[in-house]
C-alpha cells in the first residue's frame, strides 16, 4: 500500500511539475510573439523596407545616371537611408533610419536590417531639406562594421563618392581603394557623394520587434532563409538590378 501511494506520489508531482513548465513556457513564447510582431512595429518595418525599395526603383530608372550594375553586381552590402533630413542650426548634420540587406551564400538578397544614420557632413552638397543616400558596402572589411553598436563611416573604412552612369564603373578604380562607394539623391538629381563623420547604429528596437535579434545577428547570417513577406521590398527591388555572381 505504502509503495502505491508513493508512486501515486510522484506520479503527481511530475504531472504538475510538468503542468507548469508548460504554462511558463506558452506565457514566455506568447510574450515574446507579442514583441515581435506588434502591428505598429511590423507597419514601421514594411513602411522602411518600401521606402528603399521606392530609392531603388527611382535611382535605377535612369540608367545613364544610375548606379553601374556591375557595381551594384559587386557589392556585398547595399544600405537605402531614405529622405534623411537636414538639421543645419548652428553645426550642419543629418539624421534619418536605414535599412540594410545583404548578400546570402548564393548571392542572393538577404532579409533587411534596421539602421539610423545620424550627425556628420556631407562632402558634396546638392541641396534641399531631405536627401536619400545609397551606400553600397564593397568588401567583407566594410561589412564589419555593421556588427558594432556604432560605425563611422570613413573612420575604419575607407569611403568614397561613387561613380554614377553606365559606363563610369570601368572608367574609375574607386571599388580598388574604398570600402564603401556612397551616393545622394535630392529634387531628382542623383550623384556620387563622400560622406564624412556620419554615423550607422542598429536600430535595435525595431529589429527585436521584428525578427526577435539584434542587428548583428542577422547581418551576421547569410544563410538563403526566405524573408518575411512584410519586409521583402527591398530584396525583390536589389535582384532587379543586379545578377548573382
């Protein structure tokens, strides 16, 4: 009798042992879904993921004065800052979100990361009070940076203003010295433009809304994992222009 009531015990116990740490685990998954995929936060994230994607289709419409395929072919790293608006009080800077995609293990585009441009100078000015930048990250070098809290651009890197046209690609050894080949975009004109002291920081709150990680993380992977339909603008635009090398 005594063995029965004590397996009976234990029998119990592991049931309810087992009860609760499937409740916490439910409670713990259905916090962090909520996280992740809070409306707001999933609009902020499609809303930036399109507004590249617009940057893109617009820059590459013109292909005498676009971005050289065989640049963009090239590139491991393409970032769209958006209508990056000016603050020119008493010391001229800007400040804006980025969005970030990668090239996966077989050259394709990889899921978007978030990003803020802040502070900085721009060496070629075209004027207006809101100016799209595209930056196109050349080397594994300059793919580094983004695993940090914050990146210089121009700091560890060497950055230039990258060539614009069909033919300037061929013509210029810009992509042999610079790490990062930037260019502007404002009241329709669209140059090569060397950024100075603008920072790059994860927007770490948007990407932990989003995919659960921090920015890092997922620059990180370049595995071919398919990309959330909210946010695939931006990849599907990249693959327009450029081939799979």
């Amino acid at each position: 009798m005594r063995l029965c009531c004590r397996w009976r015990d234990k029998t119990v116990l592991s049931l309810v042992l087992m009860l609760c740490l499937t409740l916490i685990t439910a409670s713990a998954q259905k916090g962090s879904n909520a996280a992740r995929f809070k409306p707001a936060r999933v609009n902020d994230a499609a809303r930036h993921s399109s507004d590249a994607a617009k940057v893109i289709r617009q820059v590459m419409s013109v292909p005498d004065k676009s971005i050289p395929r065989d640049l963009l072919n090239k590139a491991e790293a393409v970032a769209v800052c958006p209508n990056v608006l000016k603050a020119a009080l008493i010391v001229g800077g800007q400040t804006g979100d980025c969005i970030i995609s990668r090239r996966t293990l077989k050259r394709g585009w990889g899921a978007p990361v978030f990003y803020n441009m802040t502070g900085g100078s721009i060496g070629a000015q075209i004027g207006g009070s809101s100016t799209d930048y595209v930056l196109l990250f050349m080397n594994d070098g300059a793919l580094k940076g983004l695993m940090e809290d914050k990146f210089e651009i121009g700091g560890e890197v060497s950055a230039a203003a990258g060539p614009v046209g069909r033919t300037a690609a061929a013509s210029t050894n810009a992509t042999l010295d610079a790490g990062i080949l930037s260019y502007a975009r404002s009241k329709g004109a669209f140059i090569g433009a060397a950024l100075k002291g603008v920072a790059i920081t994860p927007d770490n709150h948007l990407n932990e809304a989003f995919y659960g990680k921090k920015a890092m993380e997922i620059v990180a992977n370049r595995a071919d994992t398919p990309v959330p339909s909210q946010v695939r603008a931006l990849p599907l635009q990249l693959s327009r222009y450029s081939s799979r090398r």
